[in-house]
C-alpha cells in the first residue's frame, strides 16, 4: 500500500490521512444526534438511521485503517 501511496502524490497522501479524522467527526456528531433525538422522543426513525449510519461509517474507518 505503502508504494500505492506513493506514487498517488503529495494531495493524496494528505487526503487518505484526513478523511478517517473528518469521518470519525461525523460519527461522534451522528452519534450525538441520534442519542438526543431518542432521549427527547423526537423522531424515533431518523435517530435509529443517524446511528445505524453512524455504525456504517465507522465500519469503513476500520478498514481504511487497516
């Protein structure tokens, strides 16, 4: 991978280490948001999808890490 990278440049290499950091943001964000919307009973649907997406996101992070 190590070669891959290499030869992908500079912006790439710079991309493929921000992008698990902005990813891992907006799991904590979805994971926030769904927790509060099932605490104040809001919309019951959209906090369950925030953290199944949360889980999904999450899952891509692992293997991009790995």
């Amino acid at each position: 991978m190590e070669g891959y990278l290499g030869a992908l440049g500079g912006i790439a290499q710079a991309m493929s280490a921000t992008a698990p950091a902005i990813s891992m943001l907006a799991v904590f964000a979805l994971i926030f948001g769904g927790i509060y919307l099932l605490v104040k009973k809001r919309d019951r649907q959209k906090a369950a999808l925030m953290l199944v997406l949360a889980l999904v996101i999450f899952g891509n992070v692992v293997i991009w890490t790995m």
